[in-house]
C-alpha cells in the first residue's frame, strides 16, 4: 500500500513536459495551457460583461465583477500615490489570474488527470500511466517565478520611467546610505530588488504546492475520510486562495509605488 500510495503521489506532483523527461530546458505543457486557458477565460468574461453592462439591470456577474473592481481600483488609490494608467488594469489582471489558477486546486485532485489520461489512452494510444497533468499552475515554481519576475522588470521600468535613466543609476549608488559609500549602496539595492521577486514567488509557490499536496493525501483516504476531511479543508483554502491572489496584486502595487519615489 506504502509503495502504491508513493506512485499515485509522485504521479500527481509529475509534469507533462517538452521534451518528455524534464530537465532545465523543457516546457511544463500542463502549466503553460492551463494558465493559458485561465487567461482567456478572464478576457472572455470581463469583455462579456463590458459589451453587456446595464445600469438599470445590472445581472450578478456584473455585480461581482463590479465589486472585484471596486476592491482593487480603492487598493491602488491607498498604496499607489502616483499617476499611472497602467497600474489599476495591472492589479486587476493579476487578482484575477493568480485567483483563477489557485481555484483550480478545488477541483477534484483526480478529475482533470483521469480525463488526460483517458484522452492520452484512447485518441493517441499513450500508456495513462505515463500520462502527467498537474491543473494548478502557481503550484509550479515555474509560473510564480516567471510572474514575479515580470514584476522585477516593471519595478525597472517605472523607476526609469520615473527619474530617467541617470537618476535611476544615480539612486542605486547613493541611497540608502548617501554617494559616499556608492558600493555599498549598490549592493544593497541590487539585494533588495532580488528579494521582491524571491519572495512573492516562492510566498505564492509554498501555500499552493502545500495545499495541493494535502489535497492528494486526502484523496488516498478513504471515501468517508474524504468527505469528514476534504470538504472543511476546501472551504478553508478557499480562504487561502483569496489571500494569495490579494498578496501577490498588493505586494505588486507597493513594489511599483515605491520604485516611483525618490530616496
């Protein structure tokens, strides 16, 4: 039973990659699609709603989407003291897309994967035991790290777009510390602008693999447990999800609204 449950595990935290195999150079494919997907339905729902928006009948999806915009637009006023118009699109994409991928950890751990696996059997003639998909994309270094550092590149390109190039360079040899100490200022700068990255993904990272991964014990329970166990757990890492998604989209707006101010 041991050796069994060991598989199903290692079989559930396994990629479907290209090449197949792994290695440092292949494409987590799972990761990639499903976060692609997430992507348009976002886009889908949100140009749905704005072709059909009503004042005089707003229907519930208006309603809620409503209220989502309302919670970012009045966090970006509160942390984000600048003028940008990019900055309230920015935040709102990224609530809603980190949200998108963390709910895929509610759906049941073996649904998507058996239907791969069915899939994989009967329109490829691929063995489903060697038939990998893992539905929960920030659970994927991968995907938390590309995110963040995207993030990096956005706190470079606001700070230069801020104070210009000269000033930027100039900034990241005089403070915290003053122009005398130029090299250390500089280290200091370049240690904390890769410490906001490290640690929005692997933040994001840790709190989903570690529920997806209960989630894949519980399932190895039997029935009965599932039910006694499984279904206070979602309700709790619905919670988790939530505050996940408004972590990474706050800790984003603070990032960027800092990187606009001079030291």
């Amino acid at each position: 039973m041991a050796g069994s449950a060991t598989e199903y595990i290692k079989h559930h935290l396994t990629h479907a990659t290209v090449p197949h195999g792994g290695g440092f150079w292949s494409l987590n494919v799972d990761t990639f699609s499903v976060s692609l997907l997430l992507g348009f339905l976002f886009l889908f729902v949100f140009s749905y709603v704005t072709r059909t928006f009503s004042v005089e009948k707003p229907g519930r999806l208006q309603c809620f989407i409503e209220i989502v915009v309302d919670m970012v637009a009045g966090q970006v006023k509160d942390v984000f003291h600048a003028k940008s118009a990019m900055i309230a699109p920015l935040a709102l994409s990224i609530f809603c897309w980190v949200f998108m991928m963390n709910a895929m950890d509610l759906l049941p751990v073996d649904l998507l994967p058996y239907l791969a696996q069915l899939i994989g059997e009967k329109v490829f003639g691929a063995d489903p035991h060697h038939v990998y998909l893992r539905v929960v994309p920030s659970a994927d270094a991968n995907a938390t790290f590309a995110m963040s550092l995207s993030v990096m590149f956005l706190i470079i390109g606001f700070s230069i777009k801020a104070k210009g190039l000269g000033g930027y360079v100039h900034e990241l040899f005089s403070a915290p510390f003053g122009p005398k100490v130029g090299p250390i200022n500089f280290i200091f700068q370049v240690l904390e602008l890769i410490a906001k990255p490290i640690s929005l993904a692997l933040r994001l990272f840790g709190n989903m693999y570690a529920g997806e991964l209960i989630f894949i014990l519980i399932a190895l329970l039997p029935w009965y447990m599932q039910w006694l166990l499984g279904a206070p757990w979602a309700i709790f890492h619905i919670l988790i999800i939530t505050l996940q998604a408004f972590v990474f989209m706050v800790l984003t707006i603070v990032y960027l609204s800092l990187a606009v101010e001079d030291h």
